[in-house]
C-alpha cells in the first residue's frame, strides 16, 4: 500500500532557486495539504485542497505556491527559495474535506535545506 | 486564537515506567482533539482522538480524555515499551472538526530505554 508519497526526500537548494516538492497519494482522497514543521514550533499549514482545481491558503501561505490539477497529485512550489523556508514539509491527505474528526495521512516527509 | 500547548521534552523513561504528557488548549466553542504520534524518519500518525466533552481516546494502550473544565487532554500509558520512543504531537480542530485545519502543538520527545 503506497499511501501519501513525497518525493524528494532530501534537497538542498541556494537562495533565489525553484523547485517543485512532489506529493502524490493513491487512496483517491478529496483533501490533501502542506505543513512545515519547525523545531519549536510544531506543525503549521500551509495550503490545502478540497479537490481537484480547488486550492485554499493555511496559516504560513507565503512564498509557495500550489494547484491540485488531479485528486492524486498536490504538488508544493516555491518561487524563489529563502533561507526561512529551511524546514521538514509533509504532505498529508484524508477522505473528505470540511471534517478533520477524520484522520490525516501523511507522507514521511522532505527535508528541505535553502543555503 | 486557537491554541495547544504541550509539555517540553525530551521525556525519557525506563521501560514499563507510567508516561503522561500534558496537554492543554485555548479555543471557543467545542473543539475536537487529536494525538498523532511520529516515530524517527516517518510522518505523522493518528493515536487517538475526542470529539467532545468526557470522551476517552485510547489505541495501543495509550489514553486521553477530552477535560472541558481544566481544557486539558493529557496523553497516558500505563507500561512504556522502547517502541514507543517518538514524538508526540496533541492537536485540535476547531468548531468540532467541521473545517480543514489542524492545529498543533510543539510536539514532546518521548525516549525509553531499555
């Protein structure tokens, strides 16, 4: 069983570069989002779909961007990387959107490091 | 605005010690709350959950009930096994779960040694 893929699991980019995290799931779930996890700072949201075409902004939105073009991929982009977007980022998903007294899914995450 | 607040860790315990972890939470109306735990080089997973008032969460021998009064939903473990080392992360859901955003809080290192 597949579940909530991420890929890369590790990237290192410099400041200014793009590039595009990559989550995919295979459990034909509606809702799928983005957290960032900091130390200290636990899990915070970033973006989040209810389905396909449908994107809505989290709690920490700026400088990535997101579209949901099918219900399997939600893939995470950020423009022009920083050096506060140094994070460990998980992709998560559940069956249904409007509910979160279902449990999320997540993917085993990418580290990411922007020098 | 909405909150949880978690214990710091790290937490380490011998095996078959009692583990709690404190967790407390700020929000209005009746929100639902949730355990997730983490363990090394995974995402994260659901323990347990309450959806209202009084209501006990349990699952592998973990417990938490949902404390309106004291606005608490402590994590507790009669017996801990090395297994369990992880992190763990108490989380709420605003309005009864009816919305699309989990908060969480700082998560709390638990290790157990043999």
């Amino acid at each position: 069983n597949a579940g909530v893929t991420q890929t890369p699991k590790f990237q290192v980019l410099k400041t200014g570069q793009s590039m595009t995290l990559q989550c995919a799931q295979d459990m034909n779930h509606e809702y799928m989002s983005w957290y960032r996890q900091d130390p200290g700072m636990g899990l915070r949201l970033i973006h989040y779909s209810v389905g396909a075409g449908i994107t809505d902004q989290g709690e920490v939105p700026n400088g990535y961007n997101v579209s949901r073009s099918t219900t399997e991929d939600f893939p995470l982009r950020l423009l022009s990387a920083a050096p506060s977007q140094t994070s460990v980022y998980f992709c998560a998903s559940k069956t249904r959107a409007a509910t979160t007294n279902e449990k999320l899914f997540f993917g085993s995450g990418t580290q990411l490091s922007v020098l | 605005g909405d909150s949880v607040t978690q214990m710091e860790g790290p937490v380490t315990l011998s095996e078959e010690a009692f583990l709690t972890i404190n967790c407390t939470y700020t929000a209005t109306g009746y929100p639902s709350l949730f355990w997730y735990v983490q363990y090394p080089g995974e995402g994260l997973q659901l323990l347990l959950k309450a959806t209202k008032a009084d209501d006990k969460g349990s699952n592998k021998g973990f417990e938490a009930t949902y404390r309106k009064e004291t606005t608490s939903f402590h994590l507790e473990k009669g017996s801990v096994q090395v297994s369990d080392s992880a992190v763990y992360f108490c989380a709420l859901s605003p309005y009864g779960g009816a919305t699309n955003k989990l908060i969480f809080g700082t998560g709390t290192l638990l290790a157990v040694q043999p």
